[in-house]
C-alpha cells in the first residue's frame, strides 16, 4: 500500500496543522504508512507552536497525483484542497466544518462534528482507540483548540472542545489561560507581512448563494493599527477581485482580546452587509461588536442576502 497524505486546507492554519500531525501519529500507532504535508505557508501562530515543541513543520505541496490515497482534515470543499484533489483516492476526513459538496467513487470514512475545532475530534479518536496521548501531541491539539475558539471565546465553541482541552491541558502539563493567550498573541504581530499577504494569510474562496466570494480573516490585539494599512490593503482586494472575478472581498479584522471585528468590504456585491448586519458600510468598512467566527457569524449571515 502506498503512503497515505494527510492535509488540511489552503491557507492553512493552526488546526490545519496540527490536526494533520496528529493524524499521523494516529495512522502510524495503527500500522498504517501516512505522512502529514501542508498546503501552503505557516502563519506566525502556527510557528510559534512548532517551535515552541521543536516539531518539523509538514513538508508543502501544490498538487497530488491521480490515484493518491488522502486523509482530509479540517476541509471537505474541493475549492480549499490540494490541486487535482478531484482525481485522489480520499480514504478519509475529520472535519467540522459544514458539507461542502465533496463527491467520491468509493464510501470512505466521514467523521463530522459540529464543535469548534478538528482536534477535538481527533482527541475523541484516540480516546475511542484507547490510544496513549503523548505530550506533544498532547500540545498540538491543545494549540488547535485554542486557536479556533479563541481560547474558548468564540461561538463555535463547544463543552466538548473544552472537556477536550481540559484533558490535553493535563496531559501536557500546562495552564491553559496563560499559554492560551501567549500563542494567540505570538499570532497577532503582522508587522512583517506584506498587504497582500494579510490578504492570503487565512482566505476562504467559497459561493454563497451565486455570489463568488472570499472571505479572509486576520486575528490583531489592536484594530486601529491595522487599520492605519487600510488604503493599501484595498488596493490589493481590488486587484484580487479583477483577476478573480468576485462578486464581494470580505476582509475581517478580529480583536482576539476585546472580541469584535472591523470588516473591510469591497465588490459589486458589497452592498449586502448592510441588511445582514443591519449597519451602514462607511468608507468600505463595518464595526461588527462581537462578532469573531466566520464559520457562524459571518458566511452563515451574509449567506442570507446573498
């Protein structure tokens, strides 16, 4: 049997990640050959728990060739997978996100949840397998957790993620607040990223109703300063529309400490987040009080209007 892939989504981020890692591990305590890559490049997050736990970042790849036998995590559209991801073998996926249309020749497994992050489903699995959890697998789901939910703060939290994060806390023998709010923050520093690569940093490409939308989504300590590269980051959404022909470019910027997002929006089609959220767009933007998942609060109510 050839080596299996396991990967999450383009623009990978942290569950992406280290849901793919602890996949591998999974597969390889059961005998199976399966070797975890990315997607694309790691935010600053997601390489401060690397480093943090000294583990090798999964390899990257653009492509998969026909016939390839791959685990999904943390994904289940074609859009956000690997190129040719249509021509694979999918033998698997763990996800939490809604279904998105995924079509296979053959049953596979399908494990879906609607909690707040991959990880705690794969720490499900290991339970389930009675399965040891090491330390610094241990830490990559926890990591995984926290990011998602922000630790915990996000709608999309459930009791599950956590219960699950409680007993990964133990494991590896961490206070979850303090090392919660150490990793989020190493995240927020996009001094050195360029404008258009906040852009591509965590980007969904997806259809809602008809409309070809991206939704992209950049955590920060302090909106005003992020907004200080408003002008600049505009000009890059709108080469980003013309050659890709969307119909909306939706760009949050959320404060992991006070819980609020302020949207840049442009395209034909902005104009639809007035009725979703019952505010005036002024000068492209919108103050979204409370408002930090793009999973509930943000593509499930433009959804709507679309």
């Amino acid at each position: 049997m050839s080596e299996f892939l396991i990967f999450g989504h383009k623009s990978p981020d942290t569950d992406s990640i280290c849901a793919s890692l602890v996949m591998e591990k999974f597969n390889k305590n059961n005998g199976i050959d399966a070797k975890a890559v990315r997607l694309g490049e790691l935010n600053k997050e997601t390489k401060y728990v690397l480093e943090k736990l000294g583990v090798e970042a999964p390899r990257l790849i653009e492509k998969v060739e026909n016939g390839q036998q791959v685990i999904l995590v943390d994904h289940n559209s074609f859009s956000e997978s690997v190129n040719n991801i249509e021509n694979a073998k999918i033998e698997m996926v763990v996800d939490h996100h809604k279904l998105s249309g995924i079509v296979t020749a053959e049953p596979l497994y399908y494990l879906a949840e609607p909690v707040g992050c991959t990880c705690t489903l794969m720490c499900k699995k290991f339970r389930q397998s009675n399965m040891q959890i090491e330390k610094n697998e241990a830490m990559l789901m926890l990591s995984a957790i926290i990011s998602d939910t922000l630790l915990f703060k996000s709608p999309t939290c459930t009791e599950y993620d956590k219960m699950a994060a409680e007993e990964l806390a133990k494991i590896a023998n961490v206070n979850i607040e303090e090392y919660g709010m150490e990793m989020l923050k190493a995240g927020t520093d996009l001094s050195d990223i360029s404008d258009k690569g906040l852009l591509s940093l965590d980007a969904k490409e997806i259809t809602i109703g008809n409309l070809k939308t991206i939704i992209a989504q950049v955590n920060t300590a302090s909106i005003p300063e992020m907004m200080q590269r408003k002008e600049k980051v505009e000009e890059e959404m709108k080469k980003v529309i013309e050659e890709k022909g969307l119909d909306l470019f939706f760009f949050a910027i959320t404060d992991i400490i006070n819980s609020n997002t302020q949207a840049i929006v442009l395209g034909e089609k902005s104009e639809i987040v007035e009725p979703a959220y019952n505010i005036k767009l002024e000068n492209n933007t919108v103050f979204l009080e409370g408002v930090v998942s793009r999973k509930k609060q943000i593509i499930p109510v433009l959804t709507k209007y679309a």
